[in-house]
C-alpha cells in the first residue's frame, strides 16, 4: 500500500509489553463528548499500569460553537511535536503531540467536515494501516463512530489485533454524583441506564415517565405544569420526605454508599481494565 505520508516522528515499539492504539474519527480530547472524556480517563490510568498507548484519532467534535482539535490541545497546553501536511488529492495535515504518557496523532483533513466525507474517511483509514505497521498494537480500542467503524475493525482483524469496542454514555461529563456518596449523602436517582447498577442498593432508584427524556430539561410552562400528573413526580417528592423523616434510613444509605463508591474509584475501575485486557494477550 503506498503510503500517504510521513508518520509520527515516535520511534517503533522497543519494548514487546502491552501495546494498545485507541482509534476513532472522533478526537478523543473533546471535552464536549462524554465518550471521549471517559475514554481518556481509561486511557491514562492504564498507562500508569505500563501499557503503552498510541492513539489516532479524526477531528470529529460535539461542540455546538466552532471549535477545533489544535485549539483544544491548546487549551490544555500541549505542544505538538510535529505537524506534517498531504497535498494529494485528499488535502490534509496530521499533528502530533503527547498527551501524559499517550502518543498521539490527529487527522485533520481540509474540508472538516463533521462527518468525514468518503474521500477523507478513505484516507484516515489508509492512515491507519500505516499507522498500525508503526505502533505494532495487540489490541485495537475504539468506541465506533461514524461510517468507518465497521471498515476500521475489519482493518484492525486482518492485522491480528484483537479488538476491543467500547460501549459510552455520550452525556458522561465526570462522576460527581459518586462524591455524593463518599459525603454520605443518600442518591435518588432514575432508574435508567447503567445507574441501579452503580448505585445497587446504596441508594434510591426510580422510574422515569417515558415522555422525560433528556431534550425534556426545559422548565414546563404554566399551562403543562397546571395539567401534570401529580403521580408522575410523587414516588420522588415522597422519596424525599422519608429520608428528610427517617433519620435512620437516611444515615443507612450513607454509610452504604460510601461503602458502595469504592467499588468505582478511578483506580479500582482501571485495574479491572487492566485484567481484562491482560486477559487478551494470553
């Protein structure tokens, strides 16, 4: 395969440990997208448990105003350490810089587009076959995206690598929630997607009328709050009401929760990430 250009100035892999390259047209630093903060999070502690990382990513934002990936590493005060440009019949450049311990590299075509077009998906994914003989990975992460998903997991088969796709919450901002628990503060939280799993029975979990969705946070007008049904948002107020006058069941859930919130430190998390993957490369 001709290549498109110079890669990365990062030398070849002089260690035969664990190599992973986290790939995705969305770039991973975008602080708008709850998948690309929480896989950064993964991504960093496991390098702090000897993987060692690459990562390659498009210039896929979430952001509503204009932004860009070099404006974002900006931000953060990162330095590229290089930016090399294509002027082929797909213009683009390719930056590189480290984030922490994590090499990277970001794709970043002429036209940017929000969704790449076919020519500009076709050259990421050439991009990636290089990029892949270079970082030599075992394991391929990714969270999809885009049209390319399925084309980049077929890449990354045919070189061997094992893959390892990633299921987000696109709304994850931080886990604030859990420092509720470790100040003993009981949840009350819906029962909707992963949060009876994380909360168990350390706090209360409730249903959520299938009209509320998270495109419903906007204040009810005086005419659809004289028409509501008190049923809708009575399991919460009276949810309320027991813990403000059940001073035993309130410290109860306390205590649990600070008990249960240990089970998502960020270092109890990344290990389990750690033998998981390990187990890949048996």
């Amino acid at each position: 395969m001709q290549k498109l250009i110079q890669l990365s100035p990062h030398p070849h892999p002089t260690s035969n440990g664990k190599r992973l390259l986290f790939t995705c047209y969305h770039f991973y630093l975008d602080s708008s997208n709850g998948a690309s903060i929480s896989a950064r999070e993964m991504l960093l502690a496991l390098a702090k448990r000897g993987w060692e990382f690459t990562t390659f990513c498009g210039c896929g934002l979430d952001f509503h105003h204009e932004c860009n990936p070099l404006q974002l590493l900006a931000d953060r005060n990162i330095v590229l350490d290089q930016i090399v440009r294509n002027q082929g019949s797909v213009p683009f450049s390719l930056a590189h810089f480290h984030d922490g311990q994590l090499k990277s590299s970001v794709f970043l075509p002429d036209e940017n587009l929000h969704i790449p077009s076919r020519e500009a998906g076709l050259a990421y994914l050439q991009l990636l076959h290089q990029i892949i003989e270079q970082s030599l990975p075992h394991i391929l992460v990714t969270y999809g995206g885009f049209w390319m998903g399925g084309h980049l997991l077929q890449i990354s088969r045919d070189a061997g690598l094992k893959n390892v796709m990633l299921l987000q919450n696109f709304a994850y901002k931080d886990a604030t929630f859990l420092q509720n628990f470790d100040l003993t503060i009981p949840v009350i939280a819906s029962h909707r997607g992963a949060l009876p799993e994380v909360i168990g029975d350390a706090g209360i979990t409730l249903e959520v009328p299938a009209q509320y969705t998270p495109e419903t946070c906007i204040a009810p007008t005086p005419e659809e709050r004289e028409h509501c049904d008190p049923q809708l948002v009575e399991p919460w107020v009276n949810a309320i009401i027991n813990l403000w006058d059940t001073p035993t069941l309130y410290n109860e859930l306390g205590t649990k929760g600070c008990s249960r919130a240990k089970r998502w430190q960020p270092e109890v998390i990344a290990q389990q990430y750690d033998d998981a993957l390990a187990m890949l490369l048996l």
